[in-house]
C-alpha cells in the first residue's frame, strides 16, 4: 500500500468547486490507512445516508439465520393493516399481500421511492436540495408511498427500483419483531458489540456532531430531514468505525456467509449500480476500460457521498465519503483511482 501516492491522488480528488473535502478508510490483508483531507478530519463525523441499509441487512439476515424471520414471510405478517392496506396497487390489482421481506430488501418490491419520485413534477429530495428542510414520520412516508404509482408487481422478472419506502417499511419491521425502536435495536445488535463509540442513528435535529453535507457549493442546514430518514439512511459514523462494520459484514459476524450466494442475484437500479439482497454493485461494463477492467465493488453508496464498499477481486475494503450531494458518482471515482496502488 503506497501511503504517499494515495496521499497525493486523495489530495488531488479535491477540487473546491465539488468536492471540498474527503475522508477515508483502506484495509487491505493486514494493512489499514485511514486518513482525510480539505475541509474533512478523520475524527469528524458525517451522514453515511443510504449505507444505513447494510446495517439493516446485517439484522434481517442475522434473525434469518437465528429464526427469527423469514426473508420469504410476506410483509402482512409484521407490519399492521393499516400500513398494508392498498400499500400497492398496480393497473387496479391489489398486490399488497405479495410483498416479502425479501422483496424490500432487494428493492424488487415496485413500491415507489417516497424521497425521489416525483409527484406534480417535485420529489422530496428537490424540495429538501431547495433549502425546504422538514420532518417526517413513518405513517407520513407511507402515506406518501400510496400516493405515488408502483413500478411493477412485487418479484416481476429483472425488475428492480430503488425505494427509500422498502427500508422505511423494513425498519419498522425490526421495531416491531425487536419490540423496541430501531435506533434502540441498532445500539444492541450493532454499534455496543462492535465497540462503536462514534457511531449512532441521528434522530436528535439538535445533535451538532455530524459535519453539514455538501449541496454543490454550499452547506445545507437539513436537521429535521436528516433526522427522519431513519433505517433507510439515518446513521452517522465515522470511516474507521464503518470500516468496523463492513469487514463484520463481509466476515461472518452477523449471518453466514453462506448467504451471499442469494444475496448476489442482480438487478439493475441505476447505471452503473445493481442491487441484490441488500447489498448494491458497481459493475461497469468492460468497454469502459477494455486493457485493464475495473473491479466490481459490493456494499452500498450514500446520496451524501458517502461509500463502504468491498473489491474482492482486489480483497481490498473501501469506507469514507465526499460530503457531497449534488453527483452520485464522485464517491467510486476516488476508489477507482487508488486500486492501482493497492
């Protein structure tokens, strides 16, 4: 691992009209470089956004693995009627009833997006990007999913589309299984067993620790949002403590291995990303770099910038973020770059 040229390639990803600053985790066999530059520090916390989702995969398929729950249980058995009533009509059939745990986990559910499908040409991701910062509870994210039309019918073949509602309605879920709140859940079965003392679910608007996300080139000051994600996207941590969880992820301490197999059964979301069992993929396809192919990694991204990803090809872990919200792609792009020195 050549610290002094991933020094200087992280240096150069900063560009002060983008991307301000970095922090990042590499673990590679033994070896561990964890570090940060511009307006980033290794010890500052920040929003890991939608890597929150592996954190939920790791219970689900843990309380699979105990039997808890199975990832084939339809989602009626949990979650109360008035959250499944007509939760999903598609072309006037009532497909509610249809939904497993399974589905919601790799986003094969059809359920819309509640943060970013659009109704009256607005999601709430563009009102949140505009300065409108507001709060909102599960029922409103329910609500709001019903307002909006499925994609397709539960489990349709190679369909997938990426839903903030799945994980919503997964976390409650939890709650409900668990007999506690998530972020209760989290702190038992996740943060305290890992020794995570930086590490925790934002639902406090007040909590000052994580640093501001990036909008472009401003800061946006979103408390009330942020802290209403919850199990979709709600956790704040730090690059070395994810770095904890993504190695236990990937090793055995929450489900077996074993599971991977099933996990790993793609579907496109969005170019270049696939997602499985709640795990995501970025594959690009060869053409893209025909002399020398560039890995695939597998984990999960944040639409803050934030990333914890593992190269097997490479058997090399990447954790960190860009702090920034405006282009989804900064955050492979240094990850790219460092696999040659690794």
């Amino acid at each position: 691992m050549n610290k002094q040229k991933i020094e200087t390639l992280l240096k150069n990803s900063i560009d002060n009209r983008n991307i301000f600053g970095i922090s990042l985790c590499i673990s590679k066999d033994e070896a561990e470089y964890c570090d940060a530059f511009g307006n980033l520090s290794t010890d500052q916390p920040y929003f890991i956004a939608s890597v929150t989702k592996l954190y939920v995969t790791a219970i689900i398929l843990r309380w699979q693995s105990m039997g808890m729950l199975d990832v084939n249980d339809p989602i009626t058995k949990y979650l109360s009627e008035q959250v499944t009533e007509k939760l999903h009509l598609y072309k006037g059939t009532d497909y509610s009833k249809n939904i497993t745990i399974k589905h919601l986990l790799s986003q094969t559910s059809g359920l819309p997006d509640y943060f970013e499908d659009k109704a009256d040409g607005q999601s709430l991701l563009d009102h949140i990007r505009a300065g409108k910062d507001q709060a909102w509870t599960f029922e409103d994210t329910v609500c709001w999913t019903k307002q909006l039309k499925p994609h397709f019918a539960p489990g349709a073949k190679n369909k997938a589309h990426y839903s903030d509602s799945n994980f919503q309605l997964l976390g409650k879920i939890i709650e409900n299984i668990g007999k506690n709140t998530i972020d209760e859940i989290f702190n038992q079965l996740i943060f305290k067993p890992l020794n995570l003392k930086q590490t925790w679910l934002y639902v406090n608007p007040e909590d000052q620790r994580p640093v501001n996300i990036n909008y472009k080139t401003r800061e946006m000051n979103s408390p009330l949002a942020l802290s209403s994600f919850k199990a979709d996207g709600g956790i704040a941590s730090t690059a070395a403590e994810t770095m904890v969880f993504l190695k236990a992820f990937f090793t055995g301490y929450f489900f077996p291995q074993s599971y991977f197999d099933e996990m790993q059964h793609w579907n496109s979301v969005m170019f270049p990303l696939q997602y499985g069992m709640g795990i995501m993929r970025f594959k690009l396809p060869w053409f893209f770099s025909p002399f020398k192919p560039i890995p695939d990694f597998i984990g999960h991204s944040g639409l803050s910038g934030a990333f914890a990803f593992y190269a097997p090809q490479k058997k090399v872990y990447f954790t960190g973020t860009v702090n920034q919200l405006s282009n989804p792609g900064n955050s492979f792009r240094p990850m790219i770059r460092l696999l040659d020195h690794l």
